[in-house]
C-alpha cells in the first residue's frame, strides 16, 4: 500500500533544517491538507516550519501598519501564533540576522531593516514571501508523525517559493519525488470528504 511505502520511505531520510514536508494525500487535518511546509527550525526542543502553499486573501499593508508599500501575497504559514507575520526570502546576509534554511532561501532577519531596503527598491514582491502564524511541533511530535506516515520528506528548491505557483506546489512536490509520489501527485481527492 503506498502509505507503507511512504513510511519506509521517510525511515531513510532524516528530518533537517531545510527539508520539505509533503502532505501524505488522505491527511484530514484542514490546516495541512495537501500541503508543502518548509522546515526552518529543527531541535531537540522542536520544530517550526511554514505552509509554502496557502496563499490569503489578506493585503499585506493591511496586516502590517506603517510597513512599506509592497505588491505582494501573504500566506497562512500555520495555525500557531497566528498573530504573528514571518517572512522568508532570496535576499541572503544583505539583510542582517537572517537565517539560511535551504540554497538561496533565508528565513527572517532585521525588521528595519528590511523596511528600509523595501523602500530603496532593494526587495520587490518576488523576493520575498510573508506568513501569518506558523506551525509548530513539540519535542518528539514531528519525528512521531512522520513515522505515522503523515509526511513526504523531500528537499527544498529555491523554485517552490520564488517561481512556482503556490496552488500548484504539492503536485509539483510530490511529482518531483518520482516513482509512485508521481502518482499520488495526480490523485484526485473529493472535496466533500474534508467537509
């Protein structure tokens, strides 16, 4: 059965800054259905990574009061600390006390910082993506899942984030995977069954 497969499968991978989890297709969990989460912390403490595929309604200068105007997408990160905004970018070490998580990807640095190079033109809407909340795993949790076979652990290309299409992303994980991911990328789940 191809949840046994997934299984043994993540068995061989380890879970690191960096990686990809991928939304087992029958999860029934709304904040994570079908989802592509990009782990930005790991520890013996716990993990902490943000849904790159859920894209809000929301603008960002209506979340953020007195920020920058800047054209671009805000999206749900997970459902810890949803009052909070994190972002993730292409910027690197020009923007002070970020944190590199994957080849050209870097999570969060110097708040004024990032306003001001908003300001000089330094960072447009594609450089950079914000989240709202984020999710969040204890001691242990995340390890317990994957052996569940909750998860696709995979690895993260600069691609997801910056030039594929949100919507599209847990196929084209789950394609890029191979083998019988390819085909699970392609199941067609009925929408009544989540409600």
């Amino acid at each position: 059965m191809p949840k046994t497969f997934i299984t043994m499968e993540k068995r061989k991978n380890k879970i690191a800054i960096g990686s990809i989890l991928l939304a087992e297709p029958f999860m029934l969990d709304g904040n994570f259905k079908r989802s592509m989460v990009l782990l930005c912390d790991h520890s013996d403490e716990g993990s902490l990574g943000f849904v790159l595929n859920k894209e809000l309604d929301i603008p960002l200068n209506d979340l953020i009061m007195d920020f920058p105007t800047l054209d671009c997408n805000v999206y749900f990160g997970g459902p810890v600390a949803t009052d909070t905004i994190h972002y993730i970018h292409n910027i690197g070490t020009s923007l002070e006390g970020s944190v590199e998580v994957s080849d050209g990807v870097w999570w969060g640095g110097d708040f004024e910082e990032l306003q001001f190079q908003i300001l000089a033109g330094k960072i447009q809407a594609e450089n950079i993506r914000f989240f709202v909340g984020y999710s969040g795993w204890e001691t242990g949790q995340l390890e317990a899942e994957m052996e569940l076979g909750s998860w696709v652990l995979s690895d993260m290309q600069s691609a997801y984030l910056f030039e594929d299409e949100p919507d599209e992303l847990w196929e084209i994980g789950m394609s890029d995977k191979g083998d019988t991911f390819s085909i699970l990328s392609e199941m067609t789940i009925d929408k009544n069954l989540w409600s």
